[in-house]
C-alpha cells in the first residue's frame, strides 16, 4: 500500500497557476465565439468535450434538443447545450 503525503503550501503554486491557465483558455474561447447564436454539431461537441459522432448519438435518441436550419443542417443554441449539461448532472463521489 502506497502511503503519500503532499505539502498544500508545495502545491499551491502549481494549483494556482493551472487555474489561471484553464479561465484564460475558458476567456478566449468565450471571445472566440462572440454572438453566435447557435452551434454547428462538430463546435457543439467540442464545447461538451463529445466526439460528434456522440452529439449526433444523443440528438437521435432524443436526449438533446436541436434545429434543423435550411439544407437540414443541425444547430444548437446555448440553451441546448445547457439543459443538456444541466439534465445529466450526478452527485460526486466521496
């Protein structure tokens, strides 16, 4: 059994500096999109850390919402997106 021991101090630096990294990505991504109204499947995916494939998956079983737009094209609009990540929460672990 392997018995490990970490300093928090030690490892505030680290934590920190992760942290800032992931909400300056989270800030040029938000930047990125801008106004955009609504998601093309392969952006959408990506914003749900999904393969398309998976998205596409999920939309047929009914389990997201989505628009169909002129040449049958599928969008989703932020709010999808949001109920989607808000319907399939689960409780953490311990």
């Amino acid at each position: 059994m392997l018995n490990l021991s970490l300093d928090s101090d030690a490892l505030r630096p680290l934590i920190e500096a992760v942290v800032a990294e992931t909400v300056s990505r989270l800030a040029d991504e938000q930047a990125r999109l801008g106004d955009v109204l609504a998601f093309d499947e392969p952006t959408a995916a990506r914003l749900l850390s999904l393969e398309s494939h998976q998205l596409r998956d999920e939309r047929l079983r009914k389990r997201i919402t989505a628009s169909q737009i002129v040449g049958r094209r599928i969008r989703y609009v932020r709010e999808d997106l949001l109920a989607y990540l808000a319907r399939n929460r689960t409780e953490a672990r311990t």
